[in-house]
C-alpha cells in the first residue's frame, strides 16, 4: 500500500494539519474578538439634550448617579456624584468613592439618577 493510500484512510489526511502556528492561534483569537465588536450609536439632538439635562440636574443635586458608557464590547455602568461638566471640552468629572473620573460626554449613553434607600 502507498502513503498516499493511507493518508486518505480514517483521519489522516486532516492528521497532519492538527498543528496551528501561534501566529495563527493569535489570528484566530483576534478575528474573533472583532466579531463581537458593537457600533457606536449615534445619538440625535434630542437624546443628547436629555442627557444634558439629567447631567445638569445631577449636578445640581450632587446626588450619586448612574452613568452608563459606551464600549465596543459592552457598556459599562460607574455610579458616583457628578462634580462638573466641562461644555467646551465635553467632559463630565464623575467621584467616585475610589476615584475620579473624566467621561468624554460622546461615550455617555444613558444617566439614571440614584436614590437614596429608605
């Protein structure tokens, strides 16, 4: 019988091509990361103004809020109290008990004020 023969018997014409580079490995791992990549949604003027106002009036308070940022695997969600907003850089400067933030106001997605418990 040839090689030939029996490379095409069973698996063995895949028996070869088990093993991958880890330059492949890495390819792999990457391209597959991308597919789980999200778009940045963009937001209308009337969206961006209710942002504004919930920002402006969580300031006014200085009650802990909820701000929720856009990432391109997730959103994320960091609830602190918001010390200023900065409308010509467009930052809002969220404290939080273990730090401060400064949140480009592009990435902001969603603010919920936070109540007190009772």
């Amino acid at each position: 019988m040839t090689t030939r023969g029996k490379k095409l018997r069973g698996n063995g014409i895949w028996e070869a091509s088990r093993m991958m580079l880890p330059e492949h490995k890495s390819a792999i791992r990457t391209h597959r990361t991308r597919l789980n990549e999200r778009m940045k949604p963009e937001l209308d003027e009337q969206r961006v103004e209710e942002l504004s106002a919930s920002l402006a009036e969580a300031l006014e308070s200085g009650a802990a809020t909820a701000v929720t940022t856009f990432g391109a695997y997730g959103d994320e969600t960091t609830v602190g109290v918001v010390a200023k907003i900065d409308p010509i850089e467009r930052y809002v400067k969220l404290t939080t008990p273990e730090e401060t933030l400064w949140i480009p106001f592009g990435d902001i997605v969603h603010v919920t004020p936070r109540r007190p418990d009772r």
